[in-house]
C-alpha cells in the first residue's frame, strides 16, 4: 500500500503559538487542508501526527477526508519520534512518504516523479532536495557522487557546510521496513537533543544501503512556513 505520514504536531513558536502551526491560513484554508487537497487521493491511507492542540487539527479534517488516521507524539521530541509514533500503522512492504503539514504546495505531480525515481535508482530512501539561493536555517545535503551521505542540520553545520545551496526539502520515501528496523537506532546526540529523522541518512549508510535526492523542478513546493513572513510568501506564490 502507498502511505503518508503527515508531520502536524508543531506548536509554531514564531507564529504566535495560539494554533497548531498547521492550521495557520492561506485565504482562509488551513496550511494542511491546502496540502491534503492537493495529494491526499495519491494515498491508500494517510497517517496525521498530532500534538499540540491535536484535537482542533483533528476537527478541522475529520469531516473531509476518508482516509485519515491520526497519532499523537506526546512529546515534542524531534521528527524521528514523530514518525515512530506512526509505526502502529506501517507494515513492512508499504510504501511511505513522510511529508510536513506546514509545507502547503506540493503537488500530487511531484510526488508520482519522486515514486518513479525511487524505483528506477533502487534507493532504500530517497529525500526531496532543492537548491535555493539563501540556505540559511535549512539542513544542507551532504552528497558522495549521485548518493546522500549525511544531512546537516544549521546549528550543527560547520562554516563549510552553511556554503552549501542543495538543502533538505523534508519529504521522504522508503519502505516500511527500513522504518520499522532503523527508527530505534536514532539518538538525540545533536545541539538541540532531539531525534532527527536526518539522522536516519547515516545509519543507512553504515549499511552500505543506498540514499539519493530527487531534485523538484519548483523549489517552492517544498517551502514550509515556520514564521509570519514565510507564510506571507507562500501566500504570494498561491497569488501567482
């Protein structure tokens, strides 16, 4: 089965912190109602990750969508605890993509490129990547020839590594399996103590399992909106 694990637990700090960060509006609909509305009939099943105020996300999309199930992450502990939080849905042979609820543009289009990527590059993960000309607070990919190494996030990143414009886009595909069997070897040893779910690219590599990008043609699906001001741009591209 084709999955998605939709990541909307986030308090939104810089946003105000009155609402989960994804129910924060484009033209009066919420960032993952814009989001779902685009890609949810691509899924078998969708898998929302919940948190702060959970219950208003579970509102707002419960009258909508059929094919939604819902899972609350505790605490906010990184997004690799998110995603663990999801694994009671996750058989071994589905096929998961792990996509952001506040990172409203993505297109249905783009993800059937990235699913025929994976396949044709026999990849055990493979990570949206765009290139944008200011990098700053993005995690910066780490390539060795056409795979993924490592992906570092900005406060762990050295003065070389901020240089670098490939960043990680946050929209992953795997199988269940790798998720079911690596997830557990995450550790929270990063400046911010928390379980990253880039961590995951290392330890696929100390297996000699093999990770690549997919490039999107249009950077800006792949925008999240962490601020006011991001989410006025994102605003202007729906304008457009």
């Amino acid at each position: 089965m084709k999955k998605a694990i939709v990541l909307a637990a986030g308090l939104g700090k810089r946003m105000g912190g009155k609402l989960p960060k994804v129910l924060y509006s484009i033209r009066n609909k919420p960032l993952i109602k814009i989001l779902l509305s685009s890609v949810s009939s691509y899924f078998d099943e969708i898998i929302i990750v919940l948190g702060f105020k959970g219950e208003l996300v579970k509102a707002i999309l419960n009258s909508e969508y059929d094919n939604l199930s819902y899972v609350v992450q505790k605490k906010q502990l990184g997004t690799a605890d998110a995603v663990k939080s999801a694994l009671l849905y996750i058989n071994d042979d589905d096929d998961i993509f792990i996509l952001n609820g506040d990172v409203p543009l993505l297109t249905m289009d783009s993800l059937k490129g990235m699913y025929e990527f994976h396949l044709f590059n026999s990849g055990v993960l493979t990570i949206g990547i765009i290139r944008i000309d200011d990098p700053t607070g993005y995690g910066r990919i780490i390539m060795d020839n056409e795979e993924i190494v490592k992906i570092v996030e900005e406060k762990d990143a050295t003065e070389k590594e901020k240089n670098i414009d490939m960043i990680n886009g946050g929209v992953y595909l795997t199988k269940g399996q790798i998720l079911n069997e690596n997830l557990n070897a995450i550790s929270n040893n990063n400046a911010q103590g928390e379980y990253y779910l880039t961590t995951l690219v290392e330890i696929l590599n100390e297996k000699s399992k093999k990770v690549v990008g997919y490039l999107f043609k249009n950077y800006w699906e792949l925008l999240g909106v962490n601020t006011p001001e991001e989410l006025k741009r994102i605003e202007n591209y729906v304008q457009k």
